[in-house]
C-alpha cells in the first residue's frame, strides 16, 4: 500500500512538473524545423503552428508513455525507497537548469531582448507561485485520501481530473469547447476508466462521502493548476517560454523544498538526500523533466484539452507496448476503453467549433 | 447451462418475433391520436410521423425493458421446463391472430381497399419467408455456438449485432448515416458490452477462430434479417402494415414448426405440446407478442437504428428497475456503460445529416 502511494506520488508529481518547465530537446527541433520552413517559404505561418502543435503533442505523448514504462519497470525491480520529494526537487531542479541553457543559447544567436530576458517585474511574477502551490497542497491532501480509498480506487477517481479540467478550461480561460467536443471530453473520461477496469474497480464505488468531497477537490486543484499555468503562458504571447518557465520552476524548486521538510526531513536527515537512488530513478527523474518540458510546450502551442488527450492516449499506449515488454495481459475491457477514447479523438478533432 | 442455452435461444427469438408483426395495443393508440390530430388540423404530415416514431420508440423499449424482468423472474422461480420452440411458435401464432383482429376492425371502419386486402399477390408475397428462414437458421447454429462459447460470453458477443445491423442497414438499404452517427453506432456497441462486463468476461477474448467466426455469422443473419424486414415493410408504403405482419407472421408460424419438428419432436410428442407452461411463460408469450408488435412498428415509421438503440437503451433501463425489483447491483463498468450509451443516443441524434 505505501509502496503504491509512492508510485501515485510520482506519478502526480509528473504533474506538477507538467506545469512548469523548459525548452530544450524537442523544442529545438521544432524551432529549426519551423526556420528550415520560413527559410524555404513554404509554410504560412498556420502550417508552422499546426506542424509545432504536432510535434509538442507527439513528444509529450511519448514521453508520457515511456514514463509509465519506466515506473512498471522500476516496480519490477522493486526500487522504490528513495524519497519523492528529493526526486521531485531534482526534477524542478532539472528543468530550471534546462530552461537556463536555453536561454543562453538563444541569448548567443539572438541577443537579449525584451521577450528572452531573465529578469521580471512584480506584476509578471506575482502569479508564477500558485501553480505550484495549489500542486503542493494537492499532493498533501493526497497523504490523507489514503485513508478513503485504496491506491486503485485512486487510479479511478484520478480520471475526474479529465473532467475538472475541461469544465475548469471553459470557465477560467473561456473558451468554448462545440457540444460535439464536450460529448467526446465525457468519452474520453469513461474511456480511461474503462481501459483501467478490474476485477476490484467496484470497490471505489462504496467510497464514503469524505473521500469522494477529497477526490473531488483533488481533481479541481489539479485541474485548476493545469488551466491557471496555461492562463499564465499565454498571457504574455510573444515572452520567451523559456524564462516564463524559468520563473514557473524557481516557484517549483521553492514550494518542494517545502515539501521536503514536511513530508521527509526526518529521513533526508538521517539517511541523506540521495538515499534509494538508482540508475532507474535517475532515468525517471530525467523522464519526468523532459515530460515537463514537453508539457509546456502544449500549454504554449496548444492548451490543455489537448494535454489531457495526449496522456490519455499515453496510456493506453503504454499498455499496449507492455505487452511485449512485460507481457502484461489485455483485458476486454482495455479494449473497449480504449475504443471509446479512439472515438472521443475523432470527435474532438471531428467538432470544432467554425 | 443447458438453462442459459434456453433463456438465450428465448431472448434471441424475441427478435425472430421482433421482425414479424402486427397491429393492436400500441399501434391503435397510436392510429387514433394520429386522427385526434388531423381532425384539429393541428400537427402538420411532419408533426405526426415523429409523434408515431415516438410512440412506437417508447413502447419497443418499455415492452424490451418489462421483457428482460420476466426473464428474471421466470429465472427466480427456476421455471425453464416447456420447449422453447413450442412458445416461439405460439408467438408467432397470437401475432398472427392479433394482426387478423386489428384488420378485421379496419376493414369494418375503412372498407376492404386495395392496401389493407388480405389476399397478395406471389410478387409481394415471395420475399416474406426470408427474414423467417434467416432466423430459423441462426437458431439452430446457436446450437453449435455453445461448443466454442460459453453462455456469458455468447451475450458479450451478441453486440456484433449492432454493428452488423448498422453496416448491412448502410449497404442494403443504401441509406446513408453521418460521421458522427458512425462514431455514436460504435459507441453504442462498445458502451453495451462495457455495460455487461464482469469478472468473467475477460474469457471471451480466448474463443477460438471457429467460435469467432459463427459469432460473426449469427450476427450477420440476425442484422440481415433486420434489415431485409424493413425492407419488405418499406418496399410498399401504402400498403397496410398488419396485412404484411400477417403474412411476415404466417410464415414464421411455418418456419417455427419445422423447429418445433427438428429440436424438440420427442419432447412434444412423449410430454405434449404445453408441458412445463406456467403463469410466467404465458405472460412471456404475451410480451413477445406485443414486443414484436412494437418492433414491426418501428421497422415501419422509423428504421433498425432507431431499434438497436431501442432495445440497448432497454437493457440498461432493465438493469436499473432491478435494482428496485430484484436487489442488483450496479457495477462501475454498468455505469461508465450507461454513460457511452447515453452519449452515443446524443450523437445519434446531434450528428443527423442535413
């Protein structure tokens, strides 16, 4: 039971790091793409969007899937005794340095202008800190949700996240989502749950009404930090993302630092900061900050609607390769799950709104 | 088993029944609000179609819905005993009788015309036995079935039909669904199974090639022989509905006794005809009946997609009330099931072709 509650911690905490991060990789290569078109005047710049959302979506997907490869395979393994939170610093950490190398190199090609310069205003950095801090205390109330409901019952209630999101999306950023694409969001929901359905899925239904108030104030507070980091990103178009991720991380790194000394002090102090660590949690902590930084990049060029698709997909993908890596065992019902999220794509994509 | 075999071959017939039919009941009501309305000059040709596709809608699914509970209930109080071929041909018998009552009365009001003259011609007549012969030979392939196929696992892949219904409805009656309705259709397939998952049904994806193949085969007749009833029913607009029920019924009468002659001779013969009829089964016969009833209506003012949906919007509606009736208990998979049928109705609709 500990031993999945650290499991759903990390796996969280990809979100926290979803929400906040840097260039790099990916971005380089959709950066030199995009000149390569503008170069070659082939692309208006709709295509080039269209071709920087694509590959920002793909890179998250991937990332994403592997992710959820590399926590099965580190269950295998049976490593799971370093602390989260020190791993959760790291990848902060991580993608602070990242945002950072970025910047210089875009600073030697470009030179420093208003948009890629690092220093801010109190009014741009005032609101950099909330993301963060509502995923803090998401990932406190977490510690006691424990106490309602089991760690699959969980992964269950987890899929309401799709769902706060969406509404949350509507309301905080205003933008209309067809009814023909609200159908395929509530899909996507009973698809995710479906694909995840097992023998002991009927118990989430006996949770006590404590424990459905806390998943659903979860669901909101991660929903709430996904929409007001993508409010945040696009407030300012033309800012270098960058160093609005830069200022996103330095808040991360602070408030799980915070979360260092509430949740683990006693065992950083005792045992040390990397105690438990291994070549696959390095690999992990690497996956994650990559996945941030690809997160990012959807909330820069697409929104979150389509993050939430991305990792939906993610998933079932990851089930699908682990077929052949572990042998895992598909079930009728991951089928049909993952029928209905094929059909809620198409119907996303199928009902925009004209 | 051999018990289940009976409830499926039972069920299965109330689709043989379902394409078969007759006037009364419903189809009166239905007659004279129609006239109520035109004597008001209220509803224009429009209005009252829908309001005749409605009835005819509500009452497939309410007789659906009441027909699955007495399947329960026969199943409680454990009687299972008569031959079901017996019954099937006694349906088949009281729809022709019904079908014979509600045309004596038009005659009486109306005159015997042209369109509600009982005699036919060989032209019109020569297609009626089809659907029945159909159905009779899905009947008896049900028998191998069971050898590759377990009873539970039959009723999973009984949602074939659905899609073969709609695939044959497209390429036989050339009529064309929308995108977004496609994508309902296969909603609602994935939404039913999804609604009838439980611990054992992970076993059907082990049903070996032959098993697959005549779980397509029967939901192939089955949907053919849907679509070629509506065929039939819609060739001659004009023509009076209970005049072509009655010979759609004479025929399965026909058909139903060659069953009777293949599956269960020694048993009519050694025990006779009624052995092992209760209150409940005569209560089943009458439902069947009306069902049937219901479902030519359908065929006739609106089409087999409204009755696919019909009759999967009954089994959930069964589910429920037996919660209230029978003590059952609602699973996860029910509900997330529940809810991509509710969606798939809403594309059905939404997504119809301008």
């Amino acid at each position: 039971m500990e031993y999945r509650k650290i499991k759903d911690e990390f796996q969280d905490d990809h979100d926290v790091a979803s929400d906040v991060e840097s260039l790099k990789g990916k971005s380089h290569t959709v950066a030199s793409s995009n000149i390569a078109l503008a170069t070659l005047g082939v692309g208006s710049s709709e295509r080039t969007n269209w071709k920087r959302k694509g590959v920002v979506t793909c890179a998250l997907t991937i990332l994403t899937s592997s992710q959820a490869i590399l926590i099965v395979w580190s269950k295998r393994a049976g490593k799971y005794e370093y602390s989260v939170t020190t791993a959760n610093f790291l990848v902060e950490t991580l993608k602070c340095a990242l945002s950072l190398l970025a910047l210089t190199r875009i600073w030697k090609n470009e030179g420093v202008t208003d948009d890629n310069r690092l220093s801010t205003t109190y009014d741009e950095v005032k609101v950099f800190p909330i993301p963060a801090a509502l995923y803090l205390f998401k990932n406190l109330l977490q510690y006691y949700i424990f106490a309602y409901v089991d760690a699959p019952g969980y992964q269950i209630l987890k899929n309401l996240n799709i769902i706060s999101t969406g509404v949350l999306y509507r309301i905080i950023l205003k933008k209309k989502l067809s009814e023909i694409q609200w159908a395929g969001f509530i899909l996507l929901c009973c698809g995710c749950t479906t694909a995840q359905l097992n023998s002991n899925s009927d118990r989430v239904l006996q949770t006590s009404l404590p424990g459905w108030i806390m998943a659903i104030v979860m669901a909101l507070l991660s929903g709430f930090a996904g929409v007001y980091t993508e409010a945040i990103i696009k407030k300012r178009p033309s800012r270098n993302i960058n160093v609005q991720n830069f200022w996103l991380y330095v808040f991360g790194m602070a408030f799980n630092a915070i979360a260092i000394v509430i949740q683990d002090f006693d065992a950083v102090a005792n045992k040390g900061f990397f105690h438990g660590y291994s070549f696959i949690t390095v690999l992990m902590i690497l996956n994650h900050a990559l996945s941030g930084i690809a997160v990012s990049m959807v909330m820069k060029y697409a929104d979150n609607i389509v993050k939430v698709y991305s990792t939906s997909v993610a998933m079932l993908l990851t089930a699908v390769v682990s077929v052949f890596l572990f042998n895992f065992h598909l079930s009728l019902a991951f089928f049909l799950g993952s029928t209905v999220v094929s059909v809620s794509v198409y119907l996303h994509s199928a009902g925009k709104l004209r």
